[in-house]
C-alpha cells in the first residue's frame, strides 16, 4: 500500500458543521483512512491509499459539496 497524506485549505468553508460534514463524507470515500477538517484554518487533512483512490477523486468529491481547494500540500508515507 503507498499511502499519501495531503493538508489542502478549502474555500467556502463557512461553519464548524460544515467542517465536520465534510470529515464524514471523505472519511467514507473507499480508500480514505482519515479525514479531518479543521474549521479554524480551513484545512483538510487526509490519508488515503493511492491504490484504492486518487486525490483527483477526493477533489471532486469536494466539489460536489461546494468546496473547492485553493491549495494543498503532498507528503509520502
């Protein structure tokens, strides 16, 4: 398994609720081991197994919501 870890920061995210809204649903895509919002920095940070599904996958998925990434940092591992 590679597993990537991305920290991207969200545009429009407007609410403590809506952070947690997005949390659950990236948190449930197939391949995603962990997904956390915080709504104080407007951050996404989320670990996934490329294998299983792509970052391009999750940025849609954000886009769906409502939310778009205005940018996002990548590390391996």
């Amino acid at each position: 398994m590679a597993y990537v870890n991305i920290t991207a920061r969200l545009e429009q995210l407007t609410c403590p609720d809506c952070a947690n809204m997005i949390a659950s649903v990236v948190g449930r895509l197939k391949g995603v081991e962990q997904a956390e919002v915080r709504y104080a920095t407007s951050k996404l940070l989320v670990r996934f197994d490329e294998s299983l599904i792509t970052w391009e996958a999750i940025d849609k998925t954000l886009a769906k919501l409502g939310y778009l990434v205005r940018s996002k940092v990548q590390q391996e591992g």
